[in-house]
C-alpha cells in the first residue's frame, strides 16, 4: 500500500467512520474475516449499511460462542470502490489468515479472480461478479452465491414479459438499459441481447460515467425514445439520481425495475413520494425488521451496547445483504470444520472446500434466524452459484413491499453462457477444467 492510501486508511481507522471495529484484528486461534468496505465516497450510502451489517453478525457469532467455539476476527480496509484500492486491501490483508474475501464491487473481482488461485483464498460475490463463475470446474475459488447478473436480467425480463401478456408480447417494445459504465453494469448485456434476440425485443444501452451524478443527456435519451420499460443498474448515487431525473422529465416510475443493487433505502429515501411506484429486484430478502436474525442482532449486540451503525437501520435491504454474506462466510467454515475438524480455525483452502459443498437446507436455516428470509442454498463442484430466487419489491412512498411471486431463472438459457463464457476464459488462461479427484481435493 503506498504512503497516501496508508495514511488514508489510517485516517479511517482513527476517526471510527461509520462505527468502525478497530480492536478486532486477525489474532492466533480465531477465524479471521477481512473485510473490505466503503465507507467514504460516492458509494458510501450504500456501502455503510452492507458493511455494518458485516460486521454486526461477525459480532454476533462471537456473542453466541464463535464457530463451534472459535471465535472470529476482522479487519476494515476502506476501497472507496476503487479496484485499484481494492487490490491494495487485499494484499495488506490476505497474510493475515484470511478466510474469505467480498470484494463488494465487480472490477475489484475482476482484478482479484487472477490472484486468488496462487494464494489460496476464495472469493464470495453473492450477488455480483463473474456471472461464468458459477462454472465451478473452470473458477475452483469464485462462488457468485444466490444469483448473478445473468439471473437477474434474466428474472427482469421474465416479470415484464408477465406483464405484457406472455414472451411473444415482447416482440417491438423497446427496454432500456441504464447502466452504471463499469464491469457490474456491462455484466447483463451479454443475457439482455440474447432474451432480445429471442423475442424481438429493442434493446437500448445507455451508459452512465462513474459515480452517476450526471445523467441528463441520459434522461434526454429516454424523453425522446420512450421507452416501454427501464432497467436500471446502478450503485449509490446514481440510482436517486435516476429516479430524480425520471421524475423531472416525467418518465412513469411504475415503468422501471432496477437491479437487486439499485433496490433499497438509501436509493429511494431522498426521492420519497416522487420515488413511488418504482421497482426493483429483490436478492431473495428485502427489509427484514422482524426477522429471528434482526432480533437477536438487536438483543445480543445492540442492545449491549456494540452496534457498529444505527439502530435503525438493522433489518433494512442492505443491511440484511450484509448479514446474509456474512452467514454464507461463516457456515462454510462450518461445513469446513465438519471434514477437517470442528473447533480448529479453517484455513482459506478448508474453507473453499466448505463454501463449495454448502448444505444450508431450510431447517437450517431456521436456527440461524433466516427464516423467511432466505431459501435453501447448496453448491457442488459444478455448481458454485446455488439455487436462484428473486422477486420483485416496489417502492410504496414510505417503505418498499413485495409485489411479486418468486422468480427462479431460465437455466435453459444461462447455462449455454455460462459455459461458453467459461471456457473461453479457460483457454484465454491456459486453465484446465478440474478433475472428478480434484473435486473431491
């Protein structure tokens, strides 16, 4: 890490932003969880609340006696978002006894996935990332749990079309897509192109330069084309900004659906009223404030004085995005520790074994608080994705609420792309496609 980014981060640490953790560090005999966030920035809004939510089940699993009695450690590193950031955190951090890193940002994943093979450490991207690599044969150490971006064009696509009257109704309406220009928002072109394709759809892109503040010709774009339905894919300010700009040139909000990162609090509560209506994916959870897992986050951390945000954000879309990655962190270090040893701290390599074999059934995940919140997650070899389920939450003017049933998407048609995508990263690389011995390595 150079001088300037290490008096930043210092800086960071010191002030305590955002409630920072300072005083759990990588220690001797604990599992230690590094975590890279974004605290400061653009993205702050939304990476806070995910970062706190971290964090406070990390704290919770300590408070209820650690992973079959180890307990765990962590480190902040802010990114700011910034891949170049995110590379330098993880260099400072994997040498601690990393266990697992979120790169919480889809470039940060691109420039981590050549690394993490040679230093044995895997990688989560629940949610985000490679959507390739779910082919678990060809991406041994990336695992996109509970959905990509493919999914979620896909599931996109699959609600609009219900709504039009079936597939064939899709055939001359127009989609636009506006996107956040950056390896997260290009990710769903690939699969929006090839539904277009198939059902004759217009497929719009426009893209928004980082952070997304300015989107006027944009929303000039959108005025003049009209088109019968928005996807937005955005991150931090960009999404209220979107729904600022659509108000402003009276674009309908019940007309656009963001993706399950342009879907919570924070991307809709400066807009209020003049977000009514608006849409957006749902990652399986959305705003859990009664959930077994909000109540005892509140009862044994919260209330004990250790919360790291506010109080009442707990249980909040982003928030509960947080929580639920770490819990994937953390059981499959559990499901490591069933072949390896319970009650021993898992080494980054044990714990790829672990999230690759995950068996988190529902009854499960009912002792870990997550009923109604999530639904059953198992991976293989093949398969480091897991089942795929999303619904659609819509923006009521005061707090968001389902309003659709669950989607799962078209493997039909992902799994060909999946495929060809992986190989040709394969061949690209000079990797060779795992062994039935190595699966079982």
């Amino acid at each position: 890490m150079n001088l300037k980014s290490l008096a930043v981060a210092t800086a960071i640490m010191a002030a305590g932003l955002g409630s920072v953790a300072t005083s759990a560090y990588a220690q001797a005999n604990t599992q230690f969880f590094p975590a890279l966030v974004y605290r400061t920035g653009a993205y702050a809004p939304n990476g806070v609340p995910f970062a706190n939510g971290y964090i406070d089940y990390l704290k919770l699993v300590n408070a209820k006696g650690g992973i079959n009695g180890v307990k765990v450690s962590w480190e902040e590193c802010e990114t700011g978002y910034a891949t170049d950031r995110g590379v330098e955190c993880y260099e400072r951090l994997k040498g601690k006894g990393a266990t697992v890193f979120h790169p919480l940002s889809t470039g940060i994943t691109f420039a981590l996935t050549e690394k993490v093979p040679v230093d044995k450490i895997p990688l989560i991207t629940a949610g985000y990332g490679r959507s390739e690599s779910t082919d678990g044969m060809v991406f041994k150490w990336n695992f996109p749990l509970t959905g990509t971006y493919w999914d979620a064009a896909d599931i996109l696509v699959q609600h609009v079309a219900k709504k039009e009257g079936g597939f064939d109704k899709l055939k001359g309406k127009k989609i636009a897509l506006v996107y956040h220009d950056s390896p997260y928002g290009k990710e769903p072109i690939a699969l929006l192109t090839e539904r277009s394709k198939m059902h004759g759809f217009d497929l719009q892109l426009l893209p928004v330069a980082h952070p997304g503040v300015e989107q006027k010709a944009t929303w000039l774009q959108i005025r003049q084309n009209r088109p019968d339905y928005v996807f937005l894919w955005g991150w931090g300010v960009m999404n209220s900004t979107a729904l600022k700009e659509a108000q402003a040139t009276g674009y309908p909000r019940e007309k656009m659906y963001g993706v399950w990162w342009a879907g919570a609090e924070p991307d809709v509560k400066d807009v209020g009223a003049g977000a009514k209506g608006y849409n957006a994916l749902a990652l399986q959870h959305g705003a859990e404030p009664n959930a077994k897992v909000v109540k005892d986050v509140l009862a044994l951390v919260h209330d004990k004085g250790q919360g790291t945000g506010p109080r009442e954000e707990v249980g909040q879309v982003l928030y509960m995005r947080g929580l639920m990655a770490a819990m994937l962190s953390v059981e499959g270090v559990r499901r490591a520790q069933e072949r390896f040893g319970k009650g021993k701290v898992m080494t980054g390599e044990q714990a790829r074994w672990g999230y690759e074999n995950l068996a988190l059934d529902q009854k499960k995940l009912d002792e870990l608080g997550f009923a109604g919140v999530l639904r059953p997650i198992s991976t293989s070899c093949a398969d480091h994705r897991g089942e795929v389920w999303a619904r659609i939450h819509t923006w009521d003017g005061s707090k968001w609420q389902f309003t659709s049933d669950w989607y799962q998407s078209d493997q039909s048609i992902i799994k060909p792309m999946i495929k060809a995508a992986a190989d040709k990263y394969a061949a690209e690389k000079k990797i060779q496609r795992r062994t039935a011995a190595d699966c079982q390595s």
